[in-house]
C-alpha cells in the first residue's frame, strides 16, 4: 500500500514525498529484490527533487548487499545522471556503462516469427 502511496505522492505532492513514501514501504516489504527496487526509486524520485545528499544514501544502502540486477542497474542509472549534473563526467560514464550491462543482461530475448 505505501508503493501505491507513493506512486500517487509523485504526481500529487512531489517527488521527495514519494521518494520518503517509497524508503519506507521499503522498509516493510519482506522479498530482499523488490525492497531494493523500492530503494532504487525512492533515490531517483530524491534525484528528481534535487535531494543530493539523499540520492547517495539511499544509493549506499541499495549497493552495501546483494541488490539483483533489476535494483543495481536501475541505481547505477541514477548514480550516473547525478555524477553528470553534480559531480565527475569520468565517474558518470562508469556508472551508465555498468548500469547499461546489467541491464542488458536481463533483458527478454525477442524473437522474430
């Protein structure tokens, strides 16, 4: 209920209520994965509010374990875009580069008929 919160949050309030609203049904959700997709968004609604400090943090909690691919892609995105914006071009193209790989290595095969 509270990721279904803060989905609604997003476009009712802003971003960095949604970004709250999403740590904590993070907070509350038991499969490992899902919470670290939870963490995920809730860092990137925190870098669509401009909450830098926050993006970090929440990116070092999703990072510190074993996030699955879905999560550590989707944090290394954002991590990316932070470090283009406010930190080290270098250090963004790292993070696109490894993000785009984990992405790319879970994506669905299409077949053509």
């Amino acid at each position: 209920e509270l990721a279904a919160l803060a989905d609604a949050d997003r476009g009712r309030l802003s971003y960095g209520a949604a970004s709250r609203a999403m740590e904590r049904a993070c907070d509350f959700t038991a499969d490992p994965e899902l919470a670290n997709c939870r963490l995920a968004q809730a860092a990137d609604d925190a870098f669509l509010a401009g909450d830098v400090p926050r993006v970090r943090a929440l990116a070092g909690r999703v990072l510190d374990g074993d996030p699955g691919d879905r999560a550590r892609g989707a944090i290394l995105f954002t991590l990316g875009m932070l470090e283009q914006y406010t930190g080290s071009v270098p250090v963004s193209v790292t993070c696109s580069a490894r993000s785009r790989r984990r992405t790319i290595a879970r994506a669905p095969t299409i077949r053509s008929s």
